[in-house]
C-alpha cells in the first residue's frame, strides 16, 4: 500500500456559536460538537440514519466551499439551506488550505449521470442542426467545422473524462470512472455513503484509489456504513450514535461486529428475524 507523502489539509472542525432550536442544531451529534480533529489523511463518520454524520459532511462542505458533484447544488439548492447555516456556524482549522477536490453524495450521482447523458444528446442534436443548415446554404465544411467546434470540443471532453456514454455503463462503473476523472492530487474530498452503488468488488477498487490518491497529498472524509471502507489502514473513525461524538476502534464498530457475526452464522440471524428453525 502507498504511503502518504504529507499531512492533513484539514485540521479539525469546530462550532462557533450556540445557535439552537431548529435543524441542524437538533440533532445530537450536532448540538454537541465541539471540535473534531482529523489527525490522519481518511476520517470516517459513522452511525445510524438520522444521527448527523451527512448532515456535518454537508456542513463541512458548505463551510469549505468545495464545488458539489451530482444533481445537488450545495451552494444554491433550497432544500439544503440547514446545511448551508450549519457550514456558516463552523470553524475550520487548515494546516494548508485545499483549494481542490469536492463533495459527493452517491444519492445525487445517479441523477448526474443523467444529466451528463443529456448534455450529450444536447451537444449531438447541436452540431447536426448546424451541419443540416451548413449543407443546406452550401456552405463549405471548413466553415461547418468552425461553427460545429464548441460542441465537439466539449463531447471529446466528456469521453476523455467519463468514456464514451457514463449513463450505460453500470452505476458502479460509472462511478468510479467519475471518481478517478475528477480526482487530482492534493484534494480535500468529501464523500456521502459512496458504497451505495458499490458491489463488494468495487468497494475494493475504491480503496485501492484513496489509498493512491493519499499517497497524492489527499485528503478524505466520508461518511459511510460499509464495513470494507471502514477497514482502511490507520484512518481515524467517529462514532454519531455517541453523544458527543466519539472516536471509535474499528474492530468496536457495531457495523463489523453484526456483519462478521452475520456472515460467520447467517442461520442464527435469519432464525431469529425469520421465525424459523431453530432459535
């Protein structure tokens, strides 16, 4: 496994004020932040649905203004105002500050693939209206080529980032295809449960990527519930269902525990949940 070549960008996150009595600031885990420090280059947020661990993420991306990818806009989406108020009410401490990297929910990527899929068609349906109009007035292919330029420069683009159409490929595959073109060295990346469209195989193939891409200068934070990411070598874990939150070993996690205790002897689960056989 690479090794990393520098420290954190990020030092830690704390609050500024006391503001309470509405979302964010309800939720436990939030209500009772002080400050966390990201002392290695992966910090994992861990815990039920509902105990903060997107909502700091958000926060912190917010706070970081780090550009979003998928179909969110964090900046400017309405839905994610809270988090916008949350990003102004922390503090973040920077051992250097990263202007690269960004924020990524998996629950947004699908709809990113989508409209990537749909820039494309707009850019084809573009340069066959003018090559249709060209042809039609005579005009010379060297000018058609002129006008058709923007958009085949910006369709080149996007198969030299994401292939030739990311929508048909499988949504793990296209993900990590976004992952690995948009990542450059020395980034701050937050990412939001990035197992969700990942098959147990290519959770592995994430963590051969963050693993090169720390020994780039990066940094990770990420929220998840995934067992295999969780496992990465020397990452630092924060624990949501605590209150405050804590730092927690990984082998202490209730996420490893249940998964090994499950895949060790599914029977004794299935019998329990199921009511069948023997207890």
């Amino acid at each position: 496994m690479l090794e990393p070549v520098s420290s954190v960008h990020l030092k830690s996150i704390s609050r500024r004020g006391a503001e309470e009595g509405s979302f964010p600031f309800t939720v436990p885990a939030i209500r009772t932040l002080d400050q966390l420090s990201l002392e290695t280059p992966v910090t994992f947020f861990v815990g039920e649905n509902g105990s903060g661990k997107s909502t700091l993420l958000e926060g912190i991306a917010a706070a970081a203004r780090l550009p979003t990818i998928g179909s969110a806009d964090l900046q400017r989406d309405e839905t994610l105002a809270a988090q916008r108020r949350l990003g102004k009410a922390l503090r973040l401490a920077w051992a250097k500050r990263a202007t690269r990297g960004f924020f990524l929910r998996a629950e947004d990527f699908f709809g990113f693939t989508k409209r990537v899929a749909q820039q494309r068609v707009e850019l084809q349906q573009q340069a066959a209206e003018i090559e249709k109009q060209y042809t039609a007035e005579g005009r010379s292919p060297y000018a058609m080529g002129l006008a058709q330029g923007p958009m085949r420069a910006s369709l080149a683009d996007m198969e030299r980032r994401y292939g030739i159409d990311l929508d048909a490929n499988s949504h793990g595959q296209s993900f990590l295809k976004l992952f690995q073109s948009r990542f450059v060295p020395g980034g701050l990346y937050l990412l939001d449960e990035p197992e969700a469209p990942l098959s147990p195989q290519s959770q592995l193939a994430l963590l051969g990527m963050i693993a090169e891409m720390v020994a780039q200068d990066a940094q990770f934070v990420i929220a998840t519930h995934s067992p295999m990411l969780l496992a990465f070598p020397n990452a630092t874990i924060y624990n949501f269902d605590a209150t405050p939150i804590q730092p927690v070993a990984y082998e202490n996690l209730d996420h490893v525990r249940i998964t090994r205790d499950f895949l060790t002897a599914p029977e004794r689960y299935l019998n329990r949940i199921l009511g069948t056989g023997s207890p």
